[in-house]
C-alpha cells in the first residue's frame, strides 16, 4: 500500500509536452465530438463509419504504424499497432469506444450536443467524456511519452482496440475478439472508459459488475374476463406475478434463488478497507440518487453493495388496463423486465439457469410461464490487488495527480471480461471522468483539467509497465 510520501514527482518535461499539446489535442477532439456516432439508431450508422476512419486518420498521424478499420456484422471497430524498438517488453492494449450514446431528449441541452462549447474548463458535447475524451487523451500522453524520452516508438509494444457498438451492449465485440485474437494478443489490457471518485480524489477502478437480463410473462386466462363474473375464481397474472417477485429477496436483502451466491467471490479485509477509505457520504449519495433511505443486503455497506455484491431487480412491471378510469377485469397477460448485476466469479448463463428453475417451482397451477433472456450477458470483471499492472497504473496516477491514488470499483458493466478471456491478459483500468460528468444524460462534458492528467498519466504508464517487465506482469 502506498500513500503521500511515496508518490513519485512529476516529470516536467512530460507535464511541458502535455500543456504545450493541449490546444492542438482539444482542437482535434472537438472536430471528433462533431460526428454524430450514435451506434443505437440505425440512421447514424454512416456517421458512425466516419468517426471510426477519422480516428484510423488520427492514428496514423500520431505514428501508428498499422491501423485499421475492422468491419461487423454491425458497426466497426479501429485497429492500431505501433511496436516497440525494444523487443523483449510487455505488450499492452488500449481499450476504449468511439460510439456515443443518442441524446434524447434534446430540449433538455443547454447547447446542441454535437456542437461542442467550451465553458470554462469544462468542454461539453455528446461523447465527451463517454467515451472520445478518453481515447483521444492517450495520444496525446503518447507524444509526450515520446519527446520526453526521445524514443522514436513506445516504451511496450503499444495496441488500440476501439469499439463502435458499445453503447449498444457490444453485440458484435465478442466475436471480432474472437476473429483476431492473434492479432489482439498482449500482456495487459487497459480500459479507459472509466472514471474517478472526484476531481480532488483521484482514484483506480479495479472491478466491474456483470449483468443479465431478460422479461418474465405469465399468462392466466386466454381473455380479459370481467372481474365481477370471473373475480376470484381463477388466477389472477398480475397478482401472481407481484407475488413471485415479491419473494426474490427476504428480509434480509438477500437474493433467495438457491445457488445464487455459490460462485461470489467475498470481499476480503483488505479489499473493504480500501472501501473504507473513500470519503463516501451517504446523504450525498441519496441526494444523488433522489432517495430518502439507503437499503440493500444486510451486512454491508452502500459502496459495498454497490460494487461487490450481486442483485436482483425488477425493472419494470405490466398488464392488464392502465389507461384513464376504471376497467374492472382479471387480465389476460401480466409482464415484468428483471435483471441481475453479478460480481466475481458469477456466470450470467449460470445465473439465467438458476432463474428459470427457481422462477418454474413457484408459478402456480392456472398459470403458464414464458421466460426469455436479452442475450447471454455479460461477465464480471476484477483486477487482482495485488498485480504488477495495477501498481503501474497506481504509480502513473498518483505521480500525475501529486496524491495517492485510492481504489474504487463499479457497479456498471461492459466488455471488460470477453478481452480478459481472449488476450489471457489482466484488465486494469486508467480513467479520468467524474460523477458529476452527465453520461447519457443531457448536457454531457468532461473537465479539461483531468484529460490532461489522464494524458500525463497515460505518458508515465508505457515506461511504468516495460519496467515491470513481461515475466512480473505474465506470470511466466
């Protein structure tokens, strides 16, 4: 564990490259931020070729030697390469999306979205932060890299892997992975599409939840029947249904599937400590949350709950007649959205198996029982505390931002575990968004301040990793 007085000092020739290159970088960022690379809506599909062939442009320009657009069966992911003139070092790849999310509803921008602005030190426009900022800051940490150290390549053997439906749940992203895994092979893998504590706080991800999700649908009679005829007399889906939910959790907050928990893998002292470290106050989280109580699985706390431990819940409910005055029936058909948030070592396929068993004991006779799932999920991710990549990544972010860099996780999902499984390789994770960041949301930007400290991190980590060495960071 580290703190204060073991950070490493800047580098004020890599801290002189980055601010002298900031103008130039944010320039090209705003031109990026103009495309509208929405992978959700079909109409944007052209705009989002031509945000991936201009960051194969931007690319080239910076050095890469290769670079590639990768086509999909949906939309395509850039590819870049720039090996090392040192030959036995590790070789590391750079993950992030260049896809934006859409940005209904618009009336709720203070400017066009695809029109960024300047605010001070704050840049606004759709993918900001999520995720263009991010894959843009490393080539500009790249070229300081280099004129600090006059390299004329990278310190690793450096590849970029940027995606194009991420912000459409990667539908595509498993088996491009799949397709070039030789071409994709490293030692490590580094995400950034992540973020920090706060702005004063700046802090590492080291785990990402998993997620699976899907619609239950019971069926009671053929037809809407008149409750005064027919009330009572035969099962009612909606009630049914509000019933078998109701006993997902018990009393204590836990998840009653049997089976569910058999694969968590539990926090240990350490992990929580670090937790705790974190200045986490709660009635600021619900004031984020617009709550008025904390609640959740007995034993552990908010952040605890938020990022380690698995749940259950029920996204939305419906059927029968919800329109304006009453329509006295025992509907036909009663629905509900659920989903699952898993951590460490959870299955989303596992988990969808022992969800259909537990869901098929507890429907009741009169009732037939449709479930379907919203494709095979996605896994957990987890970097191990104690790796060589992770100290490296703790090292850079810490010299960067003059403090010790604290740990976090989150509770979110992505395509973190299908490049862990295909490279063979760690994922660690070097991220500069904060909270207050509005992804997704109207109004979406990113603080300048921090892109270039993500850079200058980005600047130390090359040298940080080739120092580890392959033997530390592989294992063999």
């Amino acid at each position: 564990m580290s703190d204060a007085s073991q950070v490493q000092p800047y580098d004020p020739t890599v801290r002189s490259h980055v601010e002298s290159g900031a103008e130039e970088f944010l320039g090209r960022l705003v031109e990026w931020l103009r495309i509208p690379s929405i992978s959700g809506q079909p109409g944007h599909a052209d705009d989002v070729a031509r945000s991936a062939q201009w960051l194969a442009d931007e690319l080239s320009a910076a050095g890469f030697p290769t670079v590639e657009v990768w086509p999909t069966d949906g939309l395509p992911s850039v590819f870049a390469h720039w090996p090392s003139d040192d030959a036995d070092v590790p070789t590391v790849l750079v993950y992030g999306h260049h896809d934006v999310q859409p940005v209904d509803p618009l009336e709720l921008w203070s400017t066009p979205p695809f029109e960024p602005v300047r605010d001070g030190d704050r840049l606004r426009g759709r993918g900001s932060a999520d995720d263009k900022g991010h894959v843009l800051m490393h080539l500009l940490g790249l070229r300081a890299h280099l004129a600090a150290t006059g390299r004329r390549s990278p310190a690793v053997h450096l590849k970029v892997v940027v995606e194009g439906e991420e912000e459409s749940g990667s539908p595509n992203f498993a088996k491009l992975l799949q397709e070039r895994a030789d071409r994709l092979a490293a030692d490590v893998v580094v995400v950034s599409d992540t973020g920090m504590w706060a702005a004063d706080v700046p802090s590492l991800c080291t785990g990402m939840r998993g997620m699976t999700d899907g619609q239950v649908d019971f069926h009671g009679p053929d037809v809407d029947l008149h409750s005064g005829s027919f009330g009572g007399a035969v099962r009612n889906p909606l009630t049914e249904l509000a019933r078998v939910l109701a006993r997902l959790h018990d009393d204590d907050g836990r998840v009653t599937i049997p089976g569910f928990y058999d694969d968590v893998v539990e926090l240990t002292d350490r992990e929580r400590e670090l937790v705790a470290r974190l200045p986490f106050d709660e009635a600021d989280f619900l004031a984020t949350a617009e709550s008025r109580a904390a609640h959740g699985e007995k034993g552990y706390s908010t952040l605890e709950r938020v990022w380690a431990r698995p749940t259950a819940e029920v996204n939305g409910m419906w059927g029968g007649y919800t329109g304006a005055g009453h329509k006295t029936i025992v509907p036909s058909d009663a629905h509900a959205k659920v989903s699952f948030r898993l951590v460490a070592a959870q299955e989303p396929l596992r988990i969808q198996r022992l969800f259909r068993d537990w869901l098929e004991a507890q429907v009741p006779d009169g009732i037939t029982l449709g479930l379907s799932f919203f494709g095979d999920g996605v896994r957990p991710c987890q970097t191990p505390l104690d790796h060589p990549a992770l100290a490296a990544v703790h090292a850079a972010m810490s010299r960067a931002f003059g403090v010790d860099a604290l740990y976090t996780r989150e509770g979110g999902s992505g395509p973190e575990a299908d490049l862990a499984e295909v490279t063979g390789a760690p994922v660690v994770f070097l991220g500069i968004g904060v909270p207050d960041d509005r992804i997704h949301a109207p109004d979406e930007k990113v603080e300048i301040p921090l892109l270039l400290k993500g850079a200058e991190a980005a600047a130390y980590l090359w040298a940080d990793l080739a120092a580890a060495g392959r033997p530390a960071l592989t294992g063999r």
